[in-house]
C-alpha cells in the first residue's frame, strides 16, 4: 500500500510528470516569464522612440538648413551675360570699351567679370588689347566710377603699332587704373616683338606717356626672323 506523501498547511504540492514541484515554484516560473516578455516589449518600445526621435531631429535639421541655406549664399544683386560697356572722355572720344561674358555685381561693390576684353584708346591712335579669363572690378568709394581693374589667369595686353609691328605682354595679373591710365604688376611678365623676346618681374605701363618700365631681373634675347619662305 502507497502511503501519502505528507503535507502541510503552509505548502501545497503538484506533480507534473514524474516531478513533484511546490506551487509557488510555478507562480515564481510564470511570473519570471511574463516579467521577461514585458521587458522585451519594454526595450522595443524604448528603441523605437529612440529611432524616431533621431529621425525627426536629421529631418528638422535639413528643413532649418534648406530655410537658412539659401539666404546666406545669396551675396550678390545683379548678373548679366554678354555685357558690353563704353567710356567717353571729357572730349566725347572713346577713352575704352569693357566686354565681358559674364558679369555679377556684388552686395561689398565689387563686380566679377568672365573672360573680360579690354580695348584702350590713344590720341595717337594706337590701342591696347588686353584679354584674360576672369577679372574684378573695384569702384571708388565715393562714385561709381571704376577706380581699379584687376585681370587674372593667362592676361595678355597687345598692341599693334602703325608700321604693323605688333608687342605683347603676358602675365598672371595685372590692375589697370582707368583714372592715372596706368598698368601695374608684380608678377613675371613676357614681352614679345617682331624682334625680341625678354622677361622680368614687375612692371609699370604709363598708357599716357607711352611708357613701359620693367622693375627687375630684366633678360632677354633678340630673334632674327627668319629669311626662309
């Protein structure tokens, strides 16, 4: 005869299977497990919150920089293509003309120019040709008229002389003054003739005297044209 397992009032037993276990060990089991899915619930819940959070702050983010962005890269007031100006002096005589491809005029007054052509004109007759890629214009400060012109990037000034002979004058930069008619520069410059190929760094153009002065480390070489056909 099996005898009964004893018991008290304090525990209260079950058998699953073989196993004999207290019930509060099962309530302990199951409480385990519906503390464990809470949590996990908990931590997605947490997570998701998280991603959307950083989603809505990149996303605030690129709307203040498409609001912000445009207003503080507009810096200038006025663009032009194909721009064409004439200067007249105080005799109604064409003293230049100024082309450009392109032109911007900033908000600071300084204006830009692309691939600007620049034709000089003297009582003789003669003129200077001065071309380069880019150029900027800078204005006195009390009027609008140019006070310098500085050209940039492969600037070549030629002139062809009465007989035909014709001098260019290559450089990387130059400022033209439109009020002195003078031309200045610190950088290498080439001149070529007919005749004679010299180099030298700096030089001053006096367009009203006619004058040209090389500052320094003046060389050069005489070339004999070439009696060949």
């Amino acid at each position: 005869m099996t005898q009964p397992l004893p018991t008290s009032s304090n525990d209260t037993l079950a058998q699953v299977g073989d196993e004999i276990v207290h019930d509060d060990e099962v309530v302990d089991e199951a409480t385990r497990q519906l503390l464990t899915g809470w949590l996990l619930w908990a931590l997605l819940g947490l997570l998701a919150v998280v991603i959307y959070s950083g989603r809505y702050l990149l996303s605030s983010d690129s709307v203040t920089s498409e609001i912000a962005g445009p207003s503080a890269e507009i810096n200038y007031d006025a663009y032009s293509v194909g721009i064409t100006s004439v200067l007249y002096n105080s005799a109604g005589r064409i003293d230049y003309t100024l082309e450009a491809g392109e032109q911007t005029h900033y908000l600071d007054s300084t204006t830009v120019l692309n691939d600007p052509y620049v034709r000089l004109y003297q009582d003789s007759g003669e003129r200077w040709n001065i071309a380069a890629r880019s150029g900027r214009i800078l204005v006195a400060a009390d009027s609008d008229n140019i006070e310098r012109l500085d050209l940039s990037d492969a600037v070549e000034l030629f002139q062809i002389s009465a007989t035909g002979e014709r001098m260019t004058l290559s450089t990387e930069f130059v400022s033209l003054f439109p009020g002195t008619e003078t031309m200045d520069t610190d950088r290498e410059v080439t001149m070529t003739t007919n005749t004679l190929r010299q180099t030298a760094i700096g030089m001053h153009l006096d367009l009203r005297q006619d004058k040209l002065t090389f500052r320094s480390q003046v060389r050069g070489r005489y070339e004999v044209p070439s009696s060949q056909p």
